[in-house]
C-alpha cells in the first residue's frame, strides 16, 4: 500500500492501479470526475458520507495526476 497523503492511498488488494480514499472503495477520480461535472463538495461529502477535507483532498488530487 503506498500512502499519498492523510487521506489518499493506492492499495492493489482495494482497487488495482487507482488511488481512494483511506478506509474506503471511493476512488479519487470518481469524486473529482463529479466536482468537475458540476457536483459541489457539499453534495459529494454528503452523498459519501466524507468530511470535506476528503472531498478537496481527491479534487487537489487529481488535478495534480497526469492521466
């Protein structure tokens, strides 16, 4: 397991070659993918169940990804 920062980790035995949120399934493009479609970190915090910080954690995140 390789810990990004606080919140984000790449586990392969969680989900092969994606990057989610600790302690979870949630992977990290599929928060940011709703951010950028419009959906607010409010929303997305409260439809997953995440803190904030989560949320902006995957948002900074994968912006900072080359794919």
């Amino acid at each position: 397991m390789e810990e990004i920062n606080e919140y984000i980790v790449i586990d392969p035995k969680i989900h092969v070659a994606s990057a989610t949120l600790k302690g979870t399934r949630i992977c990290t493009d599929n928060i940011a993918g709703m951010h950028a479609a419009g959906d607010s970190v409010e929303f997305l915090a409260r439809l997953f169940h995440l803190s904030h910080a989560q949320v902006k954690a995957c948002i900074e995140y994968e912006s900072q990804t080359d794919r």
